[in-house]
C-alpha cells in the first residue's frame, strides 16, 4: 500500500465521531468543531478526511443529522 493510499488516525478518529452522528442522528457543536480540529491539525485536509467532511456537511443539510446543545 502506498503512504497516500493509507487512512490517516485523523480520518479515523472524524469516521468514528461522524458514525456515532449517524447512529444518533445527532451531533453538539463540540464534537462538529473536534472534527474540523482533527482535519485541519496538519495543516492539510487529506482526500479521506474530505470525504468524510463531505458526507457529514450533506447529512447536516438533509436533516439525517441534527445539531444538539448536549449528549444525553
């Protein structure tokens, strides 16, 4: 595999706070701007990362997933 074609931890550590978006249909504000933090660490947004931005903006839109002040 080459170094670009693997998954960055940043890209995994945003896949597993968007999956648990998915599942709830819920994300707080914190855990959107933890994602963008993760994305933009390293000065670079890697094609998997925008990807994952990408999907979650789109499920944001659609109303898949909302935006809660807290987790309960």
């Amino acid at each position: 595999m080459k170094n670009h074609d693997k998954i960055s931890e940043s890209a995994k550590e945003i896949r597993k706070i968007i999956e648990r978006a998915i599942e709830t249909h819920k994300i707080t504000h914190e855990e959107n701007e933890k994602i963008l933090m993760l994305a933009t660490e390293d000065g670079f947004i890697d094609p998997q990362e925008k990807v994952l931005l990408a999907e979650l903006n789109q499920m944001i839109q659609d109303r898949v997933i909302k935006f809660v002040k807290t987790r309960e």
